[in-house]
C-alpha cells in the first residue's frame, strides 16, 4: 500500500513537472480539452443557427412516405411514379440535393455513384445500388483536393433484411442520419470554405455495407484525398425514459483496420493504441463541441461500434480513411429492423413518433460546426517525426510545413498516455521544428497547423525517426 501511495506521489509529480517545466519560448495552455483556445468563427456559428428542427422533420416524414427503403426494393418507372421503393427514395435526395445547389447559384455538383451488386449473404440476386452525394468544391485551388465528408444511409429494412415490399419506415434508422447530411448540406452551402465537403447518402448498408463499401474504394483508388468522416446512423434519440437527450456518442477505432504490419510492430512497442486517425478526429469533434454551443454534448466512445453492429465508417476505416459513427446515446432495439406492429402492449417499428427532431437537429448542428471547422483549417502538418536517435529527456520534434500554403503557425499539444484528450498545447510559431523540455517516454505528443484567423488542423501523432 505505501509503495503504491508513493508512486501515485511520484506520478503526480511527474504530472506537475510537464506544466512547470514547459520550455518559455512559446505560451502554453494547459486546460481539460483546452476548450478555452477553441475557435469559435462567427460565420460558422451563424450557419449553425440556420438548422432548422421542423425541416429535418420534414425530410425524415418524406423518407418515411416511401413505405420501404429496402435497398432490394422496387427502382422501376413505376415505382418511381408511385413513390414507392427505393429508387424513389433516391431520386427525391437528389432533387433535395439540386434544389439546394439551386438556391446557391449552382455551387453543388450533384453526383451518383451507381453499380450492381453481385449475389451475396443478403443480396439475393444481382442488385443496382445507388449513392447520391454533393460535392461543395473547396474554393481555395491548392486546398480544393481536401476533402471532408458526412454520411448516413437512406436505405431501411424491417424484421426480415429480405423483405422487399413490407413497411420499413426507417425513420431513426437511418432517415435521421440521412437529413443529417441534407440539413448540413443546405446550411453550409450557403458558406464558401478553402477545402472540399461531400455531403453523402449511401444504399445497402442493411445488406452488408455495399454502397459506403463501394464509395470508399472508389475514393481510394482515385486518391481522393478524404481527411474525416462523419457517419451518422441512428441518431434520432429514441423518446424512451432513459434516454439522454444531452449527449451523442461518437465511436472510433483504435487499432486502425488498414494498419500494416509495420504499423501494428510500432503501435504496440510505443503504446499508440489509443491514437488513430479516427480517435484524433473523435477528440477534434470533442473540441468544436465545446466552442460551439450546440445544445448536445458529444461522448467519445473508444470502439469501433456496439456489440454485434457495424457501419459505414468501417468501409472507409478499412480504406485507411478516418471514420467516426456518431449514435443516439441510447436505443431502443424494438424501434429498430422491427415490423410495425404492437405485440403484448409494445410497440414495435421505427416510426417518425419516436423520434426527437430537436435532437437530430442539435446532431446536425455539431456536425455542421465540425465539417466547417475542418473545411477552414490548413492541411494537418506532414512528415511528422520525434527524434530518438539519442537517450535524452527532451524531445525534438520536426515535421514539414502544412501542405496548401494555409498554415500561419503549428501548435505541440500533448496529454499523459493515461489521458483520453489532449491536455496541454503550446504554441511554436511558423517553425517545421522545436525541442520541449519534455521527456516523449512520458507524454504522447501531436502537431496540428493553424491559420491566421485561428482555424486548427487535425493533429498528427509524431512517428519516432532515428
Ligand atoms: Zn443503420
């Protein structure tokens, strides 16, 4: 027990130490997610008043008037006269899409993604599936190949994944996530920022991920350069009694699905598990909920999903991208993949009366604020190293200036290897370089660019260099 309160003394000291003998050359903020240095852009704060409760309300009603979204249900003429199926789904979010570009003078390029599916476990024959997405072209011509995304999936299924005629309202699961990317779509049109957003809605998730699947592999083999993905799938907040209408829980994985073997070595000797891309952007989504004020707290969930779920952030994980899922905090499971019905008093099915537009809206709000944040800042710094080619306590990292002429300075944060945030941040100034009076066996340390006007890049985890 005593040597035990002695190491606590001893790693309480070390903890001291990091803020006292921060190096002076810079200022140095050490606050829990440094949420006191967060940027708050008034145009982006002005947008997000824009999200409108009653519109996402709207959109996922209309969703529900096609009675079953079904990725294997009807896409013919008729069912389209019918508004009926899938096909029909589809083909009113890319009119929503359009009118949108419309009402900002064309600035969208409304775009589908089309392929047939060959058989598979739930793909009984082959099927045509159909992303549709908008592209809001980044202005800034060195940083237009940046890209960031917001995803749900628009198609549905009930009881049975087979089923292609019975209801299957879908309107948590995934008609909230799916108004989620068109409310984001018609407010931040209206915006002009240096890099690209795609504003995305995808099919055969209920299938096996087919459509999300097919979009990340075509990204990745046209070297779109996608730095975030924000998936939203069920975040309707269910009005059950427990749920908690404060918070959404963002989902990420740790070991990342593309990791080489090499990778894994080096995680696993340096203690990097808990810093993948996706976790960088879960903590950046933790910042921008506390600079904006947006009514719904996210809750970084360290995990790729729930027990027995996926979603389409692991199609794009897989491609190496950075993925989150954002999720309602809790969800009731009689309101999800369930025929409509009410069986010994319960009622079952996702129907839009259980859903909570007020809080789809917050979600859309948070979203909004995090691809605008990320669409205003440079490139995340590039090459970045911490030399270990000497036993030393300082460390030294380098790295090459942010990509896209962006950057006006770089900042160090770092956070004990025990936290889950960063917690301290040291500004550096326009350098590719700097020496922290700092030990890296004690520490896990991150650079990120920021421009003039205080927008911040995505971190990026030092790798060792001898
Ligand atoms: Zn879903």
């Amino acid at each position: 027990m005593k040597s035990r309160l002695l190491q606590s003394a001893i790693l309480v000291g070390i903890t001291l130490g990091l803020v006292v003998n921060c190096p002076a050359q810079g200022k140095e903020t050490s606050a829990p997610g440094m949420s006191d240095k967060a940027v708050r852009d008034p145009k982006i704060a002005a947008a997000l008043q824009q999200v409108s409760a009653a519109r996402i309300q709207a959109n996922i009603e209309k969703m529900v008037s096609f009675r079953t979204r079904s990725t294997l249900s009807a896409q013919d003429p008729a069912s389209l006269a019918a508004g009926r199926g899938i096909g029909a789904a589809r083909e009113w979010i890319k009119a929503e899409f359009e009118r949108y570009s419309n009402d900002c003078g064309g600035c969208l390029e409304v775009k589908t993604d089309s392929f047939t599916e060959e058989p598979a476990d739930r793909i009984p024959k082959p099927t045509q599936i159909t992303n549709v997405y908008a592209v809001l072209k980044g202005t800034d011509a060195e940083n237009t190949k940046r890209i960031v995304l917001v995803t749900g999936h628009y198609d549905s299924r009930n009881s049975d994944t087979l089923d292609t005629t019975g209801d299957a309202p879908g309107a948590n699961d995934d008609g909230s996530g799916t108004a989620v990317s068109l409310e984001s779509t018609r407010v931040l049109s209206r915006l002009k920022f240096p890099a690209t957003i795609i504003f995305l809605a995808v099919a055969g998730e209920e299938q096996g991920l087919n459509g999300s699947h097919h979009f990340a592999k075509m990204a990745k083999e046209h070297g779109w350069q996608i730095e975030a993905v924000l998936n939203n799938d069920i975040v309707g907040g269910d009005k059950s009694a427990e749920q908690d209408h404060s918070v959404v829980r963002v989902f990420s994985e740790g070991l990342p699905a593309a990791a080489t073997e090499r990778d894994t070595s080096r995680i696993r000797g340096l203690g990097g598990e808990n810093d993948s891309g996706s976790r960088q952007l879960a903590r950046y989504i933790a910042d921008v909920g506390r600079a904006y004020d947006v009514g719904v707290k996210p809750m970084l969930v360290f995990r790729l999903d729930r027990y027995l779920r996926g979603g389409d952030h692991y199609s794009f994980n897989q491609q190496g991208f950075s993925a989150v899922r954002f999720t309602e905090f809790r969800e009731d499971f009689h309101h999800q993949h369930q025929n409509v019905r009410t069986e010994k008093g319960i009622e079952y099915g996702d129907l839009p009366k259980f859903v909570d537009f007020d809080y789809v809206a917050r979600v859309a709000r948070l979203n909004a604020a995090a691809l605008a944040s990320l669409a205003s800042a440079p490139a995340p710094p590039a090459d970045v190293h911490l030399l270990t080619k000497d036993l030393e306590n300082d460390s030294t990292l380098t790295w090459t200036a942010s990509p896209g002429g962006r950057a006006a300075e770089y900042e160090v944060l770092w956070r004990a290897t025990t936290s889950p945030e960063w917690e301290h941040v040291q500004k550096v100034g326009n350098a590719t370089h700097t020496t922290l009076k700092l030990s890296k066996d004690n520490v896990i340390f991150a650079v990120r660019a920021v421009d003039r006007e205080g927008h911040r890049s995505l971190p990026v985890v030092p790798v060792p260099e001898r």
